[in-house]
C-alpha cells in the first residue's frame, strides 16, 4: 500500500512539473510578444533615437529566436552601436540568419566582420571566425577555410577554436 501511494505520488509530481513547464513556455512566449510590440512601438514612435536603435537590435534577435529570419536581418542591419561586443554579436546574428536562408556569400561576410571587429574579445571574435571557416567548408571552400582557421589559431591560441584549430586544418589538408 505504501509503494501504491509512493507511485501516486510520483505520478503527481510528474504531472504537477509538466504542467508547470508547459505554463512557463506559454507565458515566456507571451513575454517575448510583448517584448517585441513594445519594441516595435518604441521604433516607430521614437525613430532616430538611440532607444529605436536598440529596440531594433531587440526586435531582431527576437525574430531570429522565432526562426523569421527574413525580419531578424531587416532589424539587425538596422541596428548600429559603438558597443563593439554587441555589434559583434548583432553581426553574428545576421550571419546566422543569412545561413538560416542559405545566403551563403552573405553568412560568411557577416561572420567575418562579428569576428574582426572586436579582436580583444578572444571567444566572440573566435567563434565566428570559426563559424565563417566552418560556413566555408562545408560550401566546398577549403582553401578559404583553412586560412581563417590559420587566423584564428595564430590570434586566439587560448580560445577553444584557437586549441582545436589544428584539428580543423588537419582534416581539410587530409582530404
């Protein structure tokens, strides 16, 4: 009979946690909606502001995490700041998007300049090079390829790309 409740029981909670999980998905997903109307309210009520300016980066990063990729680029490449992290990421985020829509030239060209333009950031700037390289390869780019995975080896040799870059260069020069 105890084992019976104790079963009971785990059921219960079972259900009480996915229930609970369900209802976190919903109401993040409500959030994110309203994130991003009152970001859309901020561009077009306050255009030309920096505010606009960083809703548009906000509107953008929400469309990508909805898989509109079209909206995520119209937003991003609006989106411009001084904040060299953030345009780094703002750009790597376009460079995804333009992957997403298999715009390949377009890819490889954003993630080129998210991991140029902040050289002191080893990780941002060495993830997207790698991203670029990695874009390059599986496009049938080796050469290219090899040369930002070089790149990122001889500027970033403590990153996690920088310590595997050999690996990757490797296995282009292997085939």
């Amino acid at each position: 009979m105890a084992a019976n409740n104790n079963t009971n029981s785990k059921s219960s909670t079972s259900t009480i946690v996915k229930s609970i999980k369900t209802n976190w998905a919903l109401l993040l997903g409500i959030l994110l909606i309203i994130v991003v109307l009152v970001a859309l309210y901020v561009i077009k009520e306050f255009s030309g502001t920096k505010a606009a300016n960083l809703a548009k980066y906000y509107v953008g990063v929400s469309y990508f995490k909805q898989n509109d990729f079209n909206k995520a680029v119209e937003y991003l490449k609006d989106f411009s700041t001084d904040a060299k992290q953030v345009q780094a990421i703002a750009y790597g985020t376009l460079g995804d998007a333009y992957a997403e829509l298999k715009k390949n030239d377009e890819a490889v060209e954003y993630y080129k300049k998210a991991g140029n333009l902040f050289p002191e950031d080893e990780n941002i700037s060495s993830e997207y090079l790698y991203r670029a390289a990695a874009f390059l390869e599986v496009n049938g780019k080796s050469k290219e390829a090899v040369e930002i995975y070089t790149a990122i080896k001889n500027k970033y040799p403590k990153s996690e790309k920088g310590l595997n870059a050999d690996k990757y260069i490797n296995r282009l020069q292997v085939q």
